[in-house]
C-alpha cells in the first residue's frame, strides 16, 4: 500500500510499505477514505519529537472502512464505517476504565523510556513516535487498529467524512479544552492559537456557555475565521496581549486560558519567547513555553489554565508564584478521546456544530509531502488539511 513516511526532519515521503495485517483477536484493518495532518505532526516533522525512526508512517487523525477484523473482534464488523481515536486504549485497565482512555497502562508495549521521562507512560498513539508504542499510523492507504473494539466509533448515515473526521482528534480536545474550563454564565475565555484545535476550543466554549471568547494568533485568515466563529482577536504582533486582555476584563483578567499552542510558540512574540529558541537550540532547555507563561499571567484570581497545546519535557520560568499565590487551576492532557466521542457525535449530528469549517486544502497521498510543508508554513491560507487515500 502507499503510506506517508517519516524519514527526519523535513523528510515526509509518499511511499510504498507492506499492507498492515491482523496481529491480535481484537484488532481490525481499515481501509482509509480519509486522514488530516495535525499541528502535532508538525513537531515530527520539525524533528522535535524523540524516537521517531526513519520509515515510521504518519497520521493519528483516520476514518475509514473496516475490511477486516480479528476472532475476538464482536463490536465490528466488515463494511462498518467508523472514525479513529488518536489514543490507542484497552477498555479494560484501572485508567481506561476510569475514562482516562488517553493514559491506558497497557497500550504501549515498551513504558520504559515514557517512564524514564516521565515518571509514568500514558496510552499508545497511532503515528507518534517509538516512546508512545511505535504504532504505524494512518495517513496511509489501510490502517492496524489495536483494540478496535473500544476506540473507533461507527458514524451514522447521512454524515460525510468531513463533518465527523476531526472526532478522531481536535474536536474532542478543543472541547475538552474548554470543558476543562469548567464555564460558567458570563465568563470571558482566552485562546492562544487559532490553528485547528484554537478552533475547536472556540467553538466549543461558546457552545459550552461562554459569553465572550478572545482568541490569540498573528495569521491574518486564522484570525478571521476566529471572528467569523464570534471571538474577539488579537495580533500577539501588534498588541501587548495582557495589557489588552486586563483592558478587555475591567484589569480582572480572563475566568480562563486556554494554551493551544504548545511548545513550538512563535519566537518572534516577545523577549522570552527568543530566549527560549536559543535554550532550546543550544540543548539548555526542552521547551517553548512562552503562551504557557502569558496565560498564567492573563488569567485572573482562581481562574482555569486549560493546556492542550503540547509540551515534551522540562519547562523553564513558570510563574509558579503567580499561579500559587492566585489560587490558579492547572487541567491538561493528551485528549482521551472514547471520553468525549459520543457527546460530541450528538453535537454534529443534531447540527451544533460542523468541525468541517476548518478545512482549507484537500489532497491525494501523494501530495501528502508537500501539504505538510504548506500547513507548516501557513501559506496559501493553509488552516487544516485533508488528504483523501
Ligand atoms: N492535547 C492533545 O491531545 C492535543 C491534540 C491535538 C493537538 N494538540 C496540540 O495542540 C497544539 C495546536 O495544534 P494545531 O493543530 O492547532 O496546530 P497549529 O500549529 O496549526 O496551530 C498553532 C497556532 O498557534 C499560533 N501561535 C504561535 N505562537 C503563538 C503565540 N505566541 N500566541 C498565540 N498564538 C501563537 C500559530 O500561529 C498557529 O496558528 C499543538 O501543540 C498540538 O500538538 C494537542
Ligand atoms: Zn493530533
Ligand atoms: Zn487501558
């Protein structure tokens, strides 16, 4: 089959792999009628990820049609057409059966370098490197899912792959990023990032109750399409972001911040924002938390910072005295997906929302390559890509 591959930095090939077979009882094959590439994928691509290897395939945002399942295998059957969560889960051990499907104990088949890291593993993800299990992933022609009895979800008729693809993955984390913000009747939500998930997460917390949303980002048609979804924008390029954020809350600050930016922030936004590009490529530091700090800051006393964008490791000058001595909520977390999926299948079937908005470019396999480097350079006003095996 063909498959999109990682081959270093920069280095994504269309390429021709072995067709992925049935390995346990519970397995099932997809064929993929449709897979999007991730602002997550951008930090393989960029090569900040660990343990990627050359040859590992792409892709933790997949649908498709069932072609094949394994003997123990009674949720699915041939012909189904389901959507695939981005977190592998068993359904069985002490976090899954908690709902912390994205911190399954047993889907990773090697926790020990997660664990050195971390201090603990969480789930297994399709297409994410060998620390999180080196599973295949699905921008490709057919995918392995692993315990496809309890993370694909079958979509029911009359939805097209458009409108319910992104319930693999940023629909259910902007939701949960604003879930996380826990709203209440006249609250003001901050969101660094209008790329897919800062989009998601709009939306949702305006569905969610939010009365006014202030969106964060510098690309002009993220922006807009912020705007057109109700929020109030700011250019971090053109304006002191917590000056106008106190100016916008009575100097209370926002009820809660939303990070959907994560660790590769934008170094050109501020001073700190520099230094952390230079920590980092000098291997003085892991990560970018410029947004992370912004947040805290921008948030007012006892509010909610929501953190969806990701971090990989050890984060420098957190103002931590801040977040203690204001009574902050910290809520993170890889997206444990089966947790939202049925809610959020209801909201796109009795037409709260159509996540479809945010496509912009739709391509073959093929050009696979070259739309990673488009949405990675936001040209051509590049917000979410879909490719069509
Ligand atoms: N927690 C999860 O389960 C989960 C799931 C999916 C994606 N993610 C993470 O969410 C993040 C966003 O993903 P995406 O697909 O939207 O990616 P993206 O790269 O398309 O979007 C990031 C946006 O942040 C903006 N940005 C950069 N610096 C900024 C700053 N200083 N202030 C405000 N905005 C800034 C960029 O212009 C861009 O529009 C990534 O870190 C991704 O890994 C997490
Ligand atoms: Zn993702
Ligand atoms: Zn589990």
């Amino acid at each position: 089959m063909k498959a999109l591959t990682w081959h270093g930095k920069h280095d994504i090939r269309c390429e021709s792999v072995p067709d992925p077979q049935i390995e346990e009882g519970r397995d099932a094959i997809i064929k993929v009628t449709a897979c999007a590439i991730c602002g997550s994928d951008l930090h393989l691509y960029n090569g900040i990820m660990p343990d990627m290897h050359s040859g590992d395939i792409m892709g933790h945002e997949t649908m498709g049609e069932v072609v094949e399942v394994g003997k123990d295998n009674k949720k699915l059957k041939v012909g189904d057409r389901v959507v695939v969560p981005f977190t592998i889960s068993c359904g069985e051990c002490f976090f899954c059966k908690r709902g912390f499907f994205s911190g399954c104990e047993r889907s990773n088949p090697d926790p020990s370098k997660a664990k050195k890291l971390w201090g603990g593993s969480p789930a297994g993800l399709f297409g994410y490197t060998h620390l999180l299990g080196g599973y295949s992933g699905g921008q490709a022609e057919y995918l392995r899912v692993p315990y496809a009895d309890v993370g694909p979800i079958k979509v029911p008729e009359g939805l097209t792959d458009e409108q319910v693809l992104f319930l693999s993955d940023i629909f259910p984390t902007g939701y949960m990023a604003a879930d996380f913000c826990n709203i209440q009747p006249g609250d003001t939500i901050a969101i660094w990032g209008c790329g897919p998930v800062g989009q998601m997460a709009i939306k949702s917390a305006f569905i969610l109750g939010a009365e006014r949303v202030i969106a964060i980002d510098t690309v002009p048609e993220r922006l807009a399409l912020a705007e057109r979804s109700g929020a109030i924008t700011l250019d971090y390029m053109d304006k002191d972001i917590y000056d106008r954020i106190m100016e916008l809350t009575n100097g209370r600050g926002a009820d809660a911040c939303i990070d959907a930016v994560g660790t590769e922030s934008d170094p050109s936004a501020s001073w700190d924002a520099r230094l952390d590009r230079i920590k980092v490529a000098t291997f003085m530091g892991t990560d970018r938390p410029h947004v992370l700090r912004q947040a805290i800051h921008c948030c007012r006393n006892f509010g909610t910072v929501s953190i969806v964008g990701v971090y990989g490791g050890f984060l420098d000058k957190i103002p931590m005295g801040s977040a203690i001595n204001r009574g902050l909520t910290f809520k993170m977390a890889q997206t444990p997906v089966q947790h939202y999926l049925p809610i959020l299948m209801d909201r796109i079937q009795n037409g709260e929302i159509d996540p479809s908005f945010i496509i912009t470019h739709t391509g073959s396999l093929e050009d696979g390559p070259d739309l990673y480097k488009t949405f990675l350079e936001k040209k051509d006003g590049c917000i979410k890509v879909v490719l069509k095996p």
